[in-house]
C-alpha cells in the first residue's frame, strides 16, 4: 500500500508514567518489548516536557495547543470550555474521522452534576446510547478512575462490564482506590485490554476512504498500584532500581520541598481552596524525616508501576499488530507519551505535585512513521506536548489555529537532531495562590514559585539528579537573570494577539 496524502495519526498515551520506564532507553530492569520496538523502528525525543504535570490541564494542552494560563483549565477540578478549538475539531473538519477511547479528563470528575463525575458515569443506559461527539472526537468510549475507585466502572467500560455478566461491586466500590499490590481482577476484564480493543476496533471498523485521529489513552501506571496477575508478580520489590536521592539535598531547596518531608506543610502560607492534599497533588514521602510511607513499601509500590507499564506495553504490542495485519503501518505516524510523570520514589518523593523534579516535568516521548521518519534514532531535542497539536495539523496539511501556542514538530521528526525549539515551558497553579512556572533550556532549568522569593536553578549537564540548587549561588546570578528575562520574553511572544488587528483605529 502506498502513502496516503495524509496519514492517520494514533496518539497513545498513559497517565503518571516516569520518563526512565524504557528498557530500550537504558532502564534494565523493566519489560518493554513493544515500546522498545518503537524506539527501534522509530525516534526517542529524551527531553520531551509537559505544559502542566496534572492531568487536566496538561490533557488539555494536547487538544488546544494552548498552555493552561491561555485555555484556563489551570487544575483539576476545572472544565475545560467545550467551545475551545481543539485539534480533534480541525481534523475532522479536515477530512478524518476521529475517535477518543479511555481516558479523557477535560471535566471535573468529583463534582457532582459534571459529565465526567458520579453519579451521571454510573447511568448505565446513558453511556450505552451515547457515544460522541465529544471535545470535537467524533466517537468516544470512555473510562476513568484508577484502580479499584468506584468511578473506575463509570462510563462506556462500567456498562460493557455489565454487559460481560461482571458484578463490579466485586472488584470496584466505595472506598476504593487504598489496596495495593495483586488485583483479583481477570485480566481480560481490565480497562487497559478494554481501552485498546476500543482503539482497535476503531481502526478496524473505520471508513477506509478517511484517514484516522485515534487516541489510545490509558489511565494506567497513576497511582493506587494495583495490578492484575501475572503483570503485578512480574517484578521482585528487593530487586528494584534504587532510588534517587543524596543525604542533606532539601538544604537549599524552596522551604515547601522540606515541609513535605517533614509533614509541616501547615506552616506554609498557601490559600488552600479544596482539599489540602491536593494542593500538593497528594505527594507522599518515602524517607528522611517522614516515615509514612517508608521503602519496604515504595519499593512495593514501584514493582506494581513497573507491572502495569509492562501490561500497557503488552497492549500497545496489540495496537500494532493491528497496524501491520490492516497493513496500515506505513500510513500510521505513531506517537507515545504520558500526560506527565510521577516522583516513584525520587528524592524522598512519590506521585505528583508542585515541585518540578523532572521525574513529573519530563516524558516519555516515541514517534514512528515507517518508511517515512528516521528509524532508531534517540535526539535531546526538546519537544513539549503542547507542540502535539500543531504538529498533527501540519502532518495532515491542515493549517493552524491562531490560538495556538505550541510549534509544528514536524522538520524536527524528519530531522530528530535539528531542534526546533530551544525552551520548554511548564505551568502549575498548584492553587490560586501557589504557582510555579519552570522553564527548560538546552542545559539549565529555572523554577519560580510566583510572589514567594523562592526558586530553583539547576545545570542539567553537570547535574541532571537536580541535586544543587544554584538560585542563591552568586556565581550563578548572571544565568538566572537571563532565564528569567528569557521567561518574560516568552509571554511575550506567547501573547500572540487574538484576534488579529484590522485597521489603525
């Protein structure tokens, strides 16, 4: 089969996945066969960054091409305005048909009368009947939820669930979300298989005179670590990579990086609106002065996120298998990423929150298009997600929407060692009043915590474990003064005028 003039585009993607959970990319302990295909038969962009390390808004990102002060889904907990743009929209105004399968997260999912919240996901006869359009996808099956939460049976997977003849106060419910470790869960009733068959059916079922958007978006490795049989067997908790940490770090760090380890965030002046664990993404500690968690028990943790990768991966070995028995892989540009990263266990930390370590800022980040992008290829380029947009549009010959923020890729995925931008930015209103703003250079990282005195600067080259915190260090006032003007530069350019001046008066 020949090239098509537009090719379709699969976007897969997993929620909290860690940028080093690649075997192929220098993890030796981890299984990943099919991603290390990927990375065989395709690019490895190795500093590829989020626009927000939570969920909402960095999902957001990727069908706007807009950072979250510009599209104004700064947290979850806020909708997304189902008027904005999306890239889903243009494409299929573009000629494709479009589809979403497993997690979305553009809507609170804890608010009650929210499509995306109980008790609307549980109405079983809705999500039957009801499949799109949604945020500009023409088709949707949905999931959402982790683990064994209640809300984890909502939506299109809690009514297929039903219809299987499986009683999901069985294995999900109230109170869900704590266990950990082995789930009783059948494998092949878990919405990691489920979200894949969806994307695969998809594909298969799809008007073949259309190219396809697909986005394969698993919810998996985020935490509560639960993981079906033999996948959560698969890894010895004593036989885990060690942690990153280094004794005395948190010293000259911002005062919220020692207040978490020392269970003290109550001194901290912060406008706390909703739960005071999510202002800080619910981090928990492993180590130093906070025993809560403790590394027999992180070291269990990471052997079940290692386990669920693995389970990811085995599908996504499905996914493109489809491809190649469809004989659609040379008209397929593949993408893989996560929507941002977790601590696991780094630096005294695990999950998410609002200090910017890489181990949330950065991730994994696989492009292939056989036959027609470079294969086996591995760049420090940097990419963000926010660029995904752009860069599916100008794949497609589709132009860009004025509103958006993130560049076409494109020349840099033909020619991975050719960069075509030379910052990344990442926003996170952890709170109304507790805001951090990180940029990304070639080598160094700043990170501001906004009307608070406090940041961070960072080498990447001598020190790419951000264990020395060069803010305060003299030696180094003349670099942080040009990231930060460097910063205001880029809201600058970021401001990009909308809508576009018609006349001098």
């Amino acid at each position: 089969m020949g090239k098509q003039k537009k090719p379709n585009i699969l976007l897969i993607s997993t929620d909290q996945q860690h940028w080093n959970t690649i075997h192929a990319l220098g993890n030796e302990t981890i299984h990943t066969p099919n991603l290390d295909r990927l990375v065989k038969e395709g690019i490895a962009f190795e500093r590829a960054y989020v626009a927000s390390p939570v969920c909402s808004p960095s999902r957001s990102s990727i069908i706007t091409g807009e950072y979250p002060s510009r599209h104004q889904c700064w947290n979850i907990g806020v909708e997304l305005d189902e008027d904005r743009t999306t890239v889903s929209d243009l494409m299929g105004k573009g000629g494709y048909t479009t589809g979403l399968f497993g997690k979305a997260h553009f809507k609170p999912v804890l608010t009650e009368g929210s499509f995306e919240a109980p008790p609307h996901i549980h109405d079983r006869d809705f999500w039957k009947e009801w499949h799109g359009p949604y945020y500009g996808f023409e088709k949707v099956a949905m999931v959402h939820g982790h683990s064994d939460e209640d809300s984890s049976h909502g939506m299109h997977y809690g009514a297929w669930l039903v219809e299987q003849g499986i009683d999901p106060s069985k294995y999900f419910g109230p109170g869900g979300g704590h266990r950990e470790g082995s789930w009783d869960l059948p494998e092949e009733y878990h919405y990691t298989r489920w979200t894949a068959n969806q994307t695969m059916d998809f594909i298969e079922s799809r008007e073949e005179s259309k190219p396809f958007l697909a986005w394969c978006s698993f919810q998996d490795p985020h935490n509560a670590f639960l993981c079906p049989e033999p996948w959560n067997s698969m890894y010895d908790p004593d036989q885990m990579p060690p942690f990153v940490e280094k004794e005395g770090e948190m010293l000259d760090k911002p005062l919220i990086h020692q207040y978490l380890l020392e269970d003290r965030m109550n001194e901290l002046d912060i406008n706390v609106t909703a739960d005071p664990g999510h202002s800080t993404g619910g981090v928990q500690c492993l180590g130093h002065t906070n025993k809560k968690l403790g590394y027999k028990r992180a070291r269990k943790w990471l052997s079940s996120y290692y386990g669920m990768i693995s389970l990811i991966d085995h599908h996504i070995g499905r996914l493109l298998d489809k491809l190649d028995e469809l004989g659609l892989a040379e008209d397929t540009l593949v993408v893989f990423t996560s929507d941002h990263g977790d601590y696991a266990g780094n630096h005294g930390f695990w999950l998410k929150g609002p200090i910017h370590y890489d181990d949330v800022l950065r991730v994994p980040f696989l492009v292939r298009w056989k036959g027609e992008l470079p294969e086996g290829k591995r760049t420090n380029s940097l990419m963000s997600l926010v660029d995904l947009a752009p860069t599916f549009l100008e794949a497609a010959g589709i132009e860009k929407y004025p509103s958006m923020q993130g560049i076409s890729q494109l020349n840099t995925l033909y020619q991975p060692n050719q960069a075509t931008r030379d910052w990344c930015l990442v926003e996170n209103r952890a709170e109304p009043s507790f805001y951090v703003k990180t940029l990304v250079t070639d080598r160094y990282k700043l990170n501001y915590y906004l009307d608070r005195s406090e940041g961070e600067l960072y080498d990447l080259e001598n020190d790419p474990n951000e264990f020395v915190n060069l803010y305060n260090n003299k030696d180094y006032t003349e670099m942080k003064c040009e990231m930060f003007s460097k910063l205001v530069d880029i809201y600058g350019e970021l401001e990009n005028p909308i809508p576009p001046r018609q006349s001098f008066a």
